[in-house]
C-alpha cells in the first residue's frame, strides 16, 4: 500500500511557503511542536536554517526521525527517565 502524501501550507519568517508530508511525518511534527511549546512554523523554520542539502520536505522527515531515534535512546538509556535538553545542530529540542 502506497503512503498518501499532502502538500500543506505553512508560514516561514512571513513567506508562505509548502512542504510534502506524509499524515505520520506531520503529526509527528506537531507533537514534537507542542511538546517544545513551539508554533508549528517557528520548528520548520528552525528545521529550514539547519538544513543543508536537502529539501525541506526531506529535512523535515529527517528532523522527525531523529528526534524519535533520539528520545527512544534517551528512554533505552535512562530506563524511562527523560533528558534535560539535546542540541541538535541549530535546533534546541527537548526530549
């Protein structure tokens, strides 16, 4: 079965700009929005100064794999307990 993937429109530093995301990528991206208190377009904005090579969209993806990658290793390694904060390249994320 084929992923469905949406283009979405989002504001950037007051440019409208749209990214290609499959449901999980985003909603992924929402939480991990919410959980850092952050509007959705202030983490792709930070997500877009951070890339380097890619797209947006794939940086995006990127950005929402590590983070997961990263917080199942901080509960493997604390035996549940949560880490304080991670820099990860130019993007401050809370775990």
């Amino acid at each position: 079965m084929k992923s469905k993937i949406v283009k979405r429109s989002i504001v950037i530093d007051g440019h409208k700009t749209s990214v290609s995301l499959e449901d999980p990528f985003w909603s992924c991206l929402k939480e991990i929005a919410h959980g850092d208190r952050m509007t959705m377009s202030k983490v792709v904005a930070a997500i877009n100064l951070a890339r380097q090579h890619s797209n947006l969209s794939s940086a995006i993806r990127l950005f929402v794999l590590d983070r997961m990658r990263t917080a199942r290793h901080s509960v493997d390694r604390f035996d549940g307990a949560k880490t304080d904060t991670l820099i990860q390249g130019n993007i401050e994320a809370r775990v």
